[in-house]
C-alpha cells in the first residue's frame, strides 16, 4: 500500500528526505561542542542556525533530484538499448 502511494506520489519521497535533512541540521545546531556558535538569543545566531537549516535542505533536495535524474537518465537509456 505504501510502496503504491510513493509510486503514485513520489514527493512523499522528497518530503521524507526534506524532514530527516531538517532534523539533521538542528542536531547540529544545537550540539553542545559548537554552542560558542549558536548562542541562543542573538540575532546572528538565530539567522545563522535558520540558515544551515536552509541550506542543508536545499542540498539534500536538490542532489537527491539530481541523482534521481541521473538514474532515470540511465535506465531510460538502458532501455532504450535493449529493443
């Protein structure tokens, strides 16, 4: 059932990796070893942790499309070759 609403629905796929990207950024941000960063309550701060949480998002978003079209490139190829 779930295996046919991601082929229905792939961006539950690019959802999926948008959380997990998310959830990775603020373990970052709130790791005790780089505090000295991301001291909380400043302006600096705050914008700094808002934006590797935006970068890390769009990096995990775009090179997983850009793999996904890396690979639908090769199987499209792939299967032209084989008629």
């Amino acid at each position: 059932m779930i295996l046919k609403l991601v082929e229905r629905f792939p961006i539950i796929i690019s959802l999926g990796a948008a959380v997990l990207a998310f959830t990775a950024a603020k373990m970052v941000v709130n790791e005790k070893l780089l505090s000295d960063i991301f001291k909380a309550g400043t302006n600096t701060s705050v914008m700094l942790s808002w934006g590797l949480t935006a970068i890390v998002i769009a990096g995990v978003l775009y090179f997983g499309n850009k793999k996904a079209r890396k690979v639908k490139a090769a199987t499209a190829s792939a299967n032209a070759t084989d008629t």
